[in-house]
C-alpha cells in the first residue's frame, strides 16, 4: 500500500495534542520548552522568537532524547514538554511525532507555525515580510 506525505502528516498529527500560538505561548509559562526547527536563513528571512531554543531539524533527536550523549542541558527527562515550531506547522508535525517516538511523550507542536505565531502577535525579533500560513 502506498502512502502519500498527507497520509504520514494526519499520522503523525492523529498522536498530538497541537496547541494554537496562543496556548504556546502559554505553555512556555508553565516551563514548557520553545523548539525553532527553522534552517537559519528562514528565521533571517522570517524572524525569530525570543523565547525559542534553536535546533535544526537534523540534530532534533540527538539534543532532545534525554538518553544521548549529545542532548543539550534542557533535555533532563522524557517528561519534558517539548514545543515544536517551524514555518508553518507541517515539518514541526512531523518532528514532534519523531520525539513522542523516541518517549517524550509531550511533545507537540503549533498550529500555522512561525507565521501563526507572529499573525498572533506574539513576541518575535528581525521578523521579515510573511506571507500566509496554511497548518
């Protein structure tokens, strides 16, 4: 059977509990943890929050897994709540779902990305031109 990208994308969302910008932002306030998976010249293009810990997309696992040698000091257990966040919400699915696989149970991501979250007026530094979100 094959299946398509939006047929891996509704899996990997269908084990989320994703959080609109606002209620990640609020999430920070509980101590969740802020994830930019953005390369660096989409967050010079777009912006940056603040708030967020930068971690491209390729080493995710290997900072985040509490188990690896190569984990960054944040990543104390797999109880940590791990936010998600790239452009627009797609690729931030497909990597909270890689996190809840390797046991950080909640993990998860925002809706509509970057560009949702700077729509939502939330805190943002270098924010360029955006244009609309679609997740």
């Amino acid at each position: 059977m094959t299946r398509t990208i939006d047929d891996v994308l509704a899996e990997a969302r269908a084990g989320l509990v994703r959080l609109s910008p606002r209620e990640a932002w609020a999430a920070l306030d509980r101590g969740a943890l802020l994830v930019d998976i953005r390369p660096a010249a989409q967050r010079a293009a777009e912006g940056e929050v603040p708030q967020a810990v930068v971690i491209e997309r390729n080493v995710l696992e290997w900072r985040l897994d509490p188990a690896s040698a190569h984990r960054i000091a944040a990543a104390t257990g797999y109880d940590l709540h791990v936010v998600v966040l790239c452009s627009e919400g797609y690729t931030s699915s497909l990597a909270a779902a890689a996190l809840a696989d390797l046991g950080l149970h909640r993990a998860t991501d925002v809706v509509g990305g970057f560009h949702a979250w700077a729509r939502a007026g939330l805190p943002t530094t270098g924010r360029g031109p955006l244009v609309g979100a679609h997740a």
